[in-house]
C-alpha cells in the first residue's frame, strides 16, 4: 500500500504541479525526515499484519468491518502524526 504523501505526490505529478523540494533542507532534517517517514511506515506494516490476523479469527461480517474501521482509523492518525512531524522538522530548519 502507498502512503498518503505517496499519493499525494502522484496527484501532484500527474497534475502537472512541481512536487515540494527537500534539497534546500540540511542533511540532518532530511535523515530525520526519512526515519519519521521509515517509523511510520513500520507502524503501518504492523497494523496490517495485526488485521489479517485478526480477520482470520472474525466471522462476523459486522465485526470484520469494525476491525476494518478501527484499522482505518489507526492509520489515519499514524500518518497524521507523521505529516505533522515533518511539517515541524520542515519549519524548524
């Protein structure tokens, strides 16, 4: 699965819109960048692994789309986290 920024830079790609440029930022914001982006990502594995799991065990169709809810909802909040981390590594440089 991609990321939402994943995404979003396709979006901009495809809209013809410059994707935002992190040469300007010192190598250590960059590397911090990429380890919030790697931990995030981690995070994210782990919950689908959590979810598969879980929706082996699940028989129920409303109980399968209540885990699939809270999974949606837990990823959501992971890369909210995420943006907002590197929007704040991005303005403290």
């Amino acid at each position: 699965m991609k990321s939402a920024y994943d995404l979003a830079l396709e979006r901009l790609d495809r809209d013809g819109i410059d994707r935002p440029r992190e040469e300007g930022l010192e190598a250590a914001v960059r590397d911090e960048i990429a380890e919030v982006r790697g931990r995030t990502e981690a995070g994210v594995a782990k919950l689908e692994i959590l979810l598969r799991d879980r929706l082996r065990t699940l028989h129920d169709p409303v109980e399968r789309a209540e885990a699939q809810r809270e999974y949606a909802i837990e990823r959501q909040r992971l890369e909210r986290q995420r943006d907002q981390k590197i929007e704040k590594l991005r303005g403290d440089s």
